[in-house]
C-alpha cells in the first residue's frame, strides 16, 4: 500500500457507506431541515474536538463530515429552500464530480487532457450557437464573478491594446463602463480589482419595468464624452438578482454600436433561457453582445463552481491572456487548439464541463428545456397562490423569481415574517429592496421543487403572518 493511502478493501467499505449516505439525502432531502441553527462558536467547538481526539475509525470520519454538511449548514438542495441561485444539483453532475476528483485532471494544458479539454470546447461551441453567435470562443470558470472579470478584461483589451503592456497610466483618459443599479456587485469589484477604480462604474437610473433607462444611458455616455472621459463598455443584466428583470437587450446593443462600446450581457441566470425554444425570445438581442456569463451552477443545476464566458470575438481571450511559460507542456503544437492558460484568468484548475456534459448526456438538451419550463410553472403558481392569500406581487420578471408583500406591512414586520420563516426550518426565503420599498424574495431554484412545496410556502407565509412572536 502506497504511503498517505488506504488499502483496496478499506476504499471499498468508505465508498460504499459513503454512497449509502449520500443516496438517502438525495432521496430524502426534504426530510431535512432547510436552514440550522446559527452558531458558529458550536460548529468550531464540533470540529476541533473531533479533530484533536485520537484517531477515529472510517465510518466515525465519514459521519463526522457529512454530519457538518448535513445539519450545519442551509440546505440549498432542499425543495423548500426559495432563496439565492443556488440549485440541487443534477445528479449526473455529482457522478461527474466524483469522477473528476478521482483523476483529478489538470486543466492548464490541453496536452495532459485532451477529452476534457474537447469537451469543454464543445459545450462553449453549442451554448454560443444557442445564442446566436456565428462564432464562439470562451471558458469555464468558477462562476459569474470571473467571468464577468473576464469581460472587463477582454473590454479594456479591445479598447485600449497599450493596456496588457502599460496598466492604465498607458490610457490618457479615464475609462468607463456603463451598468444599471441592479447589476451584479461583481461588476464594481472587476473594476476594481483590475485597477478602474469603483467611480469608472457609471450606474444608470432605471424604468418603471426595473431595467435600465436607455434613453438615461445615451445622455450619460454624451455627457462622459464632453467631459473627457473614456466610455469603452456597456453592461446589460440577463435576470437580476434581486427582482429577476431582464435589461432591454436590443436597444443597448443599439446603444453600444452608436459609441463603439464592449456590449457584455451578464446572463448568469436567466442566460439559460437560450436552451428553451419558446423563452429564448426573452432574450432577444443577446446574439448582437460581444460577450456573455452564464451560470452552469444556477439554473442548469451543475454543482457550484461551474461558470462559462462566451464571447463572439474568437481572438478575444488569447489576446488578452496569452503568455508563454517554458515549464508548460509543449506537445500537441501541430494541432489547432489552445492551451487553457493562455485563454482564461485561471492557470491550474479542474475540469468543470464535465458536470454539464455528463447531464446533457443522460437528459438532452430537451431535458434543461423540461427543467427549465418546470420552474417557471411553479413560479407562476407561486405568484398566483400569493395572490390568492393576500399578498401583492411587487416585481414583473417573467423568471421564476416573485417579490411580494402584505399592503401594509412596514420593514419591520416583513422581517420579522422572513425570520419566521428561516427559524421555521421548512423553507428559506429572503428580503430585498423594490424601488426602495421591502419586499419578500422567492425564487425557484430546485428543480425537484412541486405545487406541494410552493402550496407548503403560502401556508407557511400565512402562519408568519398571523404569528406576532
């Protein structure tokens, strides 16, 4: 038996109890409690003490991880978890993770991995032809955050070329990119961490449908240009966070053209509506960016970590990350394809395509489109439940995302509803501001949510509602 190893019979017994364990939380997971109790001092103590008594045997081990996992911790797998983009993973995805771990393949080199490689390369081709790019280059990424980070990358390459060589003091006018206020923070912190500086953010006010005002856009960009600034970039939301709205994505590619701007569409939510043959039209104007974010790990329910950026510009990303090491493997070179590293903010990663692929090859592409459709029904018959009950539906997204609340309830009383709820451990939900007025968040994000857990919330929110505790 190799050192720092287990021997083959031992492997066997870990992984089979192992699968036992995690085959009854998949099957039972809603027989959990949705969110645990919030002690962080309680979960240091659970650690420490296991970790500095003596040796435990493997099934001890195992209990001890998956113990944390399972009750310290928000069950975002949960059907009755209504909270963030974070789904239940689809389980050819977790198959695919196992996998990958086992081999752990290197993704910085084509050379080491040429079928994760390929397979990535795939799946960045097909997600581009969905939305209506002729030519498509991109990356997997850890998520939304780098891949938005990208474009603010790739956008100030195309601007300013002296800026891979010179940093901004290369640039004699400050650039700036244009977003609505609903835009993901990713986009303010990109700025900063690539040395813009959070004031090149210009945040432009927005309509009555929570979009952004493109009229408003067109005056602030004139007006950026008369007072010698450098507007390079314009950034359009596929799905906010908060209300689930979609920016006018045709007139802001008009908008972009007119000035010469990078047109990136942060879709890393509702992007996933290009894989639906009617609901892509929600979409329209997309296939006229220059770059996209889609979340694999949001509504197409691969495990988290699993981000992609798309750009139609195929030269875009080697230009921008291209860099020679001469300990990199050099095999391969007769073919046409792209070391990893030279192409993304990543240098040594894992495969991520492989969560997407292994499900895309168990469902279809009809499959995501069935998931899709699924949660979209139950948020319609979420928002008509509510209405139902009494409470007003206070955002207008076609996404399965619903801000509502009571007429007449203050701030106070919609928190303290959303604290019963959470307290409850039946269900999760959130608080966000709606043109500055609070409101209570639910968003379907399970696709093994059903009209039982949606029917369980409304009760569920009718009982906060009447308890004053």
């Amino acid at each position: 038996m190799a050192l720092f190893d287990l021997d083959s019979q031992q492997r066997k017994d870990i992984i089979g109890y192992t699968s036992e364990l995690l085959e009854e939380y998949y099957e039972n997971t809603k027989a959990r409690d949705v969110s645990p109790d919030l002690n962080i001092n309680a979960v240091r103590e659970y650690i420490s003490d296991f970790a500095t008594a003596p040796l435990h045997d493997s099934k001890a081990i195992i209990d001890h991880v998956f113990g944390g996992l399972e009750k310290r911790a928000v069950q975002v797998a949960h059907p009755s978890y209504f909270g963030l983009f974070n789904p239940r993973p689809a389980f050819p995805g977790i198959v695919a993770d196992l996998m990958t771990a086992t081999t752990n393949p290197q993704m910085a080199a084509w050379s080491h991995n040429p079928f994760t490689f390929a397979v990535e390369e795939y799946l960045i081709a097909e997600l581009g032809k969905r939305m209506g790019y002729e030519q498509t280059d991109g990356t997997f990424c850890s998520g939304g955050a780098e891949a938005n980070q990208t474009a603010v990358l790739c956008a100030l390459n195309h601007a300013f070329p002296q800026y891979l060589m010179t940093g901004l003091r290369g640039i004699d006018k400050q650039p700036v990119l244009y977003c609505s206020s609903e835009t993901h923070h990713s986009i303010a912190k990109a700025a900063r961490m690539c040395g813009l500086g959070i004031e090149a953010v210009r945040h432009v006010v927005q309509n009555d449908q929570l979009q952004i005002n493109v009229d408003a856009l067109d005056k602030m960009i004139q007006d950026d240009l008369s007072n010698g600034f450098a507007p390079f970039m314009l950034v359009a939301t596929a799905g906010t966070t908060g209300p689930g709205n979609i920016d006018p994505l045709g007139p802001m590619a008009d908008i972009a053209k007119k000035y010469g701007l990078w047109y990136h569409v942060d879709g890393a939510f509702a992007g996933a509506l290009a894989l639906h043959s009617e609901k892509k039209a929600l979409l329209s104007g997309i296939e006229e960016s220059d770059s996209i974010t889609i979340d694999i790990h949001k509504w197409l329910a691969a495990p988290m970590g699993t981000g992609t950026f798309l750009t139609s510009h195929p030269e875009s990303l080697s230009s921008t990350f291209r860099i020679t090491a001469d300990y990199m493997p050099k095999e391969g070179t007769e073919f046409d394809a792209e070391d990893p590293y030279t192409h993304s903010i990543q240098w040594s990663r894992r495969s991520l395509g492989l969560r997407m692929y292994m499900s895309l090859l168990f469902f279809g592409w009809a499959g995501y489109e069935k998931t899709i459709q699924h949660h979209i029904d139950m948020g319609e018959l979420m928002k008509g439940l509510l209405v139902e009950h009494g409470w007003e539906i206070k955002n207008s997204s076609a996404l399965p995302i619903i801000c509502f609340k009571g007429a007449s309830d203050t701030e106070d009383e919609l928190r303290r509803i959303c604290e019963f709820v959470v307290k409850s451990k039946r269900a999760w939900i959130s608080l966000y501001p709606i043109n500055g007025e609070w409101c209570l968040r639910a968003c379907i994000t399970n696709y093994a949510t059903t009209e039982t857990e949606v029917k369980e919330l409304v009760v569920l929110l009718d009982e906060a509602r009447r308890s004053k505790i």
